[in-house]
C-alpha cells in the first residue's frame, strides 16, 4: 500500500480502513473478490491474524519516518514488514516432512 502506485494517497485512516477490512476478512465477510481469496485461505490454513495486523503497523511506521535512530528500531521495523511475509506464509506452504526444525523454531527464525 505504501510503496504501490497509490502510496501517495494512503493516509493513516486509509490504514485503518485496512485493518477494519482485515477483521472483516478473518471474520468471513470479506469486501471483494480478493478478501475472498484470502478469506478462503485462512479458513484452509492455521493463519493467524498478528502478522498481517504487524505488517499493517510497518505500513504506519513508513508514513512516520524513513530513517532509524539505531538497530533496535531497524530490526522491529523490519519485522514488520519482512518478518511477518515469513509467518503469513509458512502455515501455507508448510515446513518440509523430512525437516528436523520444530515448527517453534521456524517460526522464530
């Protein structure tokens, strides 16, 4: 949202209009067709809202400022808006049969 073609225009109510849409979509009342699509997925996969409410506050922190003061404030900022991608996506597309890492493990990667 923030960095796409329409970034100019994403404001912090934009955000939270968003996140209302997210809730929604948890819910099973998704918006459009692809609030459908992944409506129907988090109800096919262990998803959990979190990361995707996470990332939605990256998305804040990049309307607030573009630099940071130290590494603490890089690494949370980079969580949330690369580290959640990882724990969206891992209860879909799984962790390998023959892999030795607990789930726990993977997901504190």
């Amino acid at each position: 949202l923030v960095d796409g073609p329409n970034a100019s225009h994403i404001t912090p109510t934009a955000l939270d209009r968003w996140e209302s849409r997210l809730e929604d979509l948890f819910r099973g009342r998704p918006f459009d067709m692809l609030d459908a699509a992944l409506s129907d997925t988090v109800t096919k996969f262990p998803v959990d809202i979190q990361p995707f409410r996470d990332m939605i506050e990256g998305m804040r922190m990049d309307l607030r400022k573009s630099r940071y003061k130290n590494f603490d404030e890089l690494y949370l900022y980079c969580y949330y808006v690369a580290g959640t991608v990882g724990l969206m996506s891992v209860p879909v597309m799984g962790i390998a049969p023959d892999s030795q890492a607990t789930t726990e493990s993977v997901y504190n990667a």
